[in-house]
C-alpha cells in the first residue's frame, strides 16, 4: 500500500480550513441562555452596608477569613468580629426566606455554581438573627 505525501503547507492549509468550519465550544456560544448549563450564582446583597473587605477579595478569600475566626472563636471565645458567620448571614440572608441556603440564595448559589462543597451547615444555623450563646473572655 502506497502512502499519500502531502506537503507540510498544503496539509497546514487543509488543517486550517477544518479548524475554521468546525463548530468549536469555545466559539459557538454567541450570548444565548442554555438550560442544561449551570446558572450564574446570585450575587444579591438582601442588607447592602460596607462589607468588611472588597467584593473581589471575599469571593476569593472568604473561607480563609471564616477559619481564621473560626480558630479565635474556638481557642480563644472571640465571638461578634466582622469576619464572624453570623456577620456574613446577616447580610447575605434572603429577606424572603431569612436564610443563605436554598436554590438561588447567597452561599449555595456561588458555591453550587462552583461545584464546592458547603460543610458550614453541618454545625452552624444558616439563618439571620440566630445568636450563638456563648461567653466572651
């Protein structure tokens, strides 16, 4: 059986041209919303006030926060700080449901959208207005 040789140019060009009409994921979406996809978490601040640090540096360093808080609160009794999770569900919790949990609420929706895992709820109350009893040193 023979071989075909085709010439490195003639074979980038015929490259190029599939390349080009090929429907690649990357260039097919055009803005269209597409139910199958995830949906873009809810941003909504319910109690908009001065939040403790810029909105870019809580989505990317929040839990670091809460387990330095949550290190104080433990080893220390530090309770009511600003980087408490309470603090955080008292302005993050739907005015509808009084909770940062449920489709389409503050925490699930980005963490959902992020595919992470909420293990916060395993212990603590996802609701505002819950006061934890406790003793401050």
């Amino acid at each position: 059986m023979k071989l075909l040789r085709i010439p490195v140019t003639m074979f980038a060009a015929l490259l190029a041209a599939v390349v080009a009409v090929s429907p690649a994921p990357t260039f097919a979406h055009s803005g269209e919303v597409h139910p199958q996809r995830t949906p873009v978490p809810n941003m909504k601040v319910e109690s908009p006030g001065k939040c403790i640090a810029p909105a870019e540096e809580m989505r990317r360093n929040h839990m670091e926060m809460l387990k330095h808080q949550r290190d104080r609160t433990l080893r220390s009794g530090i309770r009511g700080e600003p980087a408490s999770l309470n603090a955080c569900i008292e302005c993050h919790a739907s005015k509808k449901t009084g909770s940062v949990l449920g489709k389409g609420d503050f925490c699930e929706s980005c963490h959902s959208y992020a595919a992470v895992k909420l293990d916060c709820w395993d212990c603590h109350q996802p609701k505002a207005g819950f006061k934890a009893t406790g003793v401050k040193p």
